[in-house]
C-alpha cells in the first residue's frame, strides 16, 4: 500500500511539471490584435497555451532584466530590429536553431549569433503627393535634401525607433559624415517640426501641408483598408515611391523575436517560433498588417501588390540595431526634434 502510494507520488511529482510546461510565456511588443488570432492558430494546433503579455518594448526588456533567472518569459517580440539588438547586448536572449529558421529567415535578417530572428518585413519607402511631385525626378533618399524640396516634407520625430534604425542603415552604408550631411539637409527641408506619427505624416501629404513623407507601407496599406472612409481617402491621394532601386535598396526593418536566456519552456518557444514561420502565419501579417512575408511562397495582398515590387536593403540588420547610440547623436547634432 506505502509502495503504490510512494509510486503514485513519485508519478505526480514527475507528471506536474510537463502537463505546466505546456504553455508558453510571450512577451509582446506587438499589439494583441497583430499577434492573438496567430497565437490562438499555433494554440489550437499544438495544444501548447499561451501566455501574452503585451506592452512597450523597453519596458518589456527592463522587465525581463529585472526578473532575471526567475523571468517566466520564454520570448520576446518587437517590431523593429533595435529593440532586439538592445535585449541582446543586456544578454537577456538566448541562440536558437531550427531547419524553418534556416530554410525561411536569410541571414541579413537574422542575428550572426541567432539570438532573434525577423518574422516579417517592414519597408519604409518615400510616399508623395503624385500631383505635385515629379517622381522622375527623384529616385533616392539623398535626393530629398535637394533645395527643391524645401519646405516640402514631413517626417515623424528622432525619437521614433522607424528612424534611428533608418539614419542607422545609413550610417551602415554611407559613413557617419554623409549621412549627417543628409540630416541636416533633410531637417533643412522639414514642412514643420515632426509631430505625431507615420499616419499622420501621410495624412499631411494627403491634406497639402507637405508633398514628401517617410513612412512604413503598412500604415498606408492600414488606411486603404480602413473602415474610415475619410482615411480611404487621404491615403488614395498619396503613392509610393520606393527609393535607391539602383544602388542599395529602400530601407527595410523587421518584426522579430528572440527566445530569452532563462525561458523555462524553451521548446515550447521553439514550436512558436517556427509556427510563427509558417505560411499560414505568414499569410495572416502580409494579409492583416501590410508586412512583407519572409517566406517567397506566400503570396502577397493586393494592397501590398498595388504598392510594387522593390528592391531592399541587404545589410544584416545586427549591424544596424548596433548603430543606433550612433544615430541619435547624429540627429540630434543635425537638429531632427
Ligand atoms: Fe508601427
């Protein structure tokens, strides 16, 4: 009777921890509306749950940091390669292997020590009034500190992560030097001091208070598909220009993720990861949040295509996340609020 009760003891002790393991702890810089219907897809297919806090990616990495080797986080989400570049150097991620990674993500948009990996791509091309710019006429970025577009453009303000990672490509590629010319000759041609967000750089190209804007595709692609038909609007007046074709690319980001240090189900992460590669969940982004797929066998949607094809930036975006403290100074000294 003991034995039978020491086997049944020692069988729960040992089945407990596996049937809790069966979750996953995310941590999401992405907002629960771009990230649930995938997460309840990988659920209802794995059986695995997950647990998804949301919040600001900073404060998702301080929380991480501070809980440290007790953080029930098993990965961390952003939407743009600094913050994972940030989570890196305070050690807080972990390497990760997997054929789908391999197969799926290049090696520019992935970690040289595959600490994160990107999970969709983001572009940040010129968008322009058609009516009153003449687009054969400009075809790069470094093109936009012309004297003829003074006054001209609006762009969101340094302290916008889209930004510092596009200044930080810059730098990638052009040198410091350049790229601060390029600064001060963009901020010269500023329509107004940057305020508000990409929507609402669009928007004023839209409403005439500038021709120019820099933004990432998906807010367009957003305000096409609105419910709003006063955004339907604006966005119709506004297209895409996709810059530097015959040199280095449009600048591109990336959402990503990495699994973190301490994950205590790190195959359960692991699972996620490649779900999250997957065609079906790469279909959803490109299909619901105007993200480029990683994977070439998903198709595009219609928005994304009535946008173009584009050649993108190739440099490994470690590289970039690592120019970001570089960035800044450099913004600031060119005096982009
Ligand atoms: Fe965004």
């Amino acid at each position: 009777m003991l034995k039978k009760f020491l086997a049944l003891t020692i069988c729960s002790v040992l089945v407990v921890p596996l049937v809790q393991a069966n979750e996953v702890n995310l941590y999401s810089a992405r907002k629960e509306a771009l990230i649930k219907p995938v997460l309840d897809q990988f659920s209802a297919q794995s059986g695995i749950k997950v647990n998804l806090i949301t919040g600001d990616a900073d404060a998702l990495i301080s929380r991480i940091a501070n809980e440290g080797k007790f953080s029930p986080a098993d990965m961390l989400v952003t939407t743009d390669v600094g913050r994972l570049v940030r989570a890196k150097e305070l050690g807080l991620l972990q390497a990760v292997q997997s054929e789908e990674i391999e197969r799926q993500v290049p090696t520019h948009l992935r970690d040289a020590d595959q600490q994160w990996i990107a999970l969709t791509i983001r572009a940040r091309p010129i968008m322009y009034a058609p009516e009153r710019v003449d687009v054969k006429q400009l075809t790069t970025m470094e093109e936009l500190t012309d004297a003829r577009f003074k006054g001209r453009i609006c762009v969101r303000s340094s302290s916008n992560i889209y930004n510092q990672s596009m200044v930080s490509a810059m730098i990638e590629q052009l040198g410091e030097e350049n790229t601060l010319n390029w600064a001060k000759g963009l901020v010269a041609n500023f329509a107004r001091p940057p305020k508000g967000g990409d929507r609402d750089q669009i928007k004023a190209v839209a409403a005439g208070q500038c021709d120019i804007a820099i933004a990432n595709t998906y807010y367009l692609a957003g305000m096409l598909n609105s419910a709003d038909s006063q955004e339907v609007e604006a966005a119709n007046k506004v297209k895409v220009l996709w810059p530097n074709q015959g040199d280095r690319g449009t600048h591109i980001n990336i959402s990503g993720a990495g699994i973190t240090r301490h994950a205590p189900n790190k195959a359960n992460a692991q699972a996620l990861l490649d779900f999250m590669l997957s065609k079906e969940a790469q279909a959803w982004y490109a299909e619901h949040n105007g993200e480029y797929p990683l994977r070439s066998d998903v198709e595009q949607s219609d928005v994304l295509k009535s946008f173009g094809e584009f050649k993108a930036e190739n440099i490994p975006l470690d590289k970039v996340g690592a120019q970001n403290a570089t960035a800044l100074k450099l913004m600031d000294k060119a005096g982009w609020k």
